[in-house]
C-alpha cells in the first residue's frame, strides 16, 4: 500500500511539472490527504489569491516558482522560489500571487 498515493513513486520528479500554472485560476492536486497530514500542490495565476482563512495544524507553504506574498496575522512576507515559511496553526493568512507561482503546502495537524 502506498502512502503517497497519487504520484509516482520511485521515479525523478519536477513538482512544477505535477501542477498547471493556468491565467486568472487557482488549481490544486492532493498528493496526501489524512487527519493528521495533508501535502497539496497549488498554482495560483497573477493577482490571484487563497482569501483569510486559518488551518488546524501548523501549514509550511514551500515555494516552487514564481512569487507570493503571504499574509500571517498582520504581516506580509514575500516569498520567491526555493523560498518556504511555517503558518502557525489557527493564525489567521492569506496568499497573494505577485507572480504566477507555484507551491507545495505541507499541512501537520494533532494527531
């Protein structure tokens, strides 16, 4: 049984090749998917954005290409490729895309 089930496995991979960077839309691809662990891929075109919100466990968004700015609590931070941050869990954020960008989000909650 896989854990990482919907990627290939034991195969070299290039993440930004596994998510569309598509105009005016925000796309997302689900590689895990538990109680205590999400890892999703997201794409969000050029000044696109994740709206408010906050998550039940502490998410690191890693950036794979372009630029975002993320918003935790009150500050912004701006991100390029190779670029990561952790959003403590139940702060508040949000995600701008500056430049088209694509990230990974690692979501660790209580077990």
């Amino acid at each position: 049984m896989s854990l990482i089930d919907k990627i290939d496995h034991a195969k070299v991979l290039k993440l930004t090749d596994q998510i569309p960077l598509d105009e005016d839309q925000v796309n997302s691809r689900t590689l895990v998917q538990r109680d205590d662990l999400s890892m999703t891929l997201f794409s969000i075109a050029t000044d696109q954005e994740i709206g408010g919100h906050s998550a039940k466990g502490d998410a690191m968004v890693n950036v794979l290409s372009g630029i975002a700015e993320v918003t935790i609590e009150e500050t912004v931070y701006r991100l390029t490729a190779g670029q990561s941050i952790v959003i403590p869990k139940d702060a508040r954020h949000s995600l701008y895309a500056v430049e088209g960008f694509q990230m990974l989000l690692v979501v660790v909650k209580p077990a």
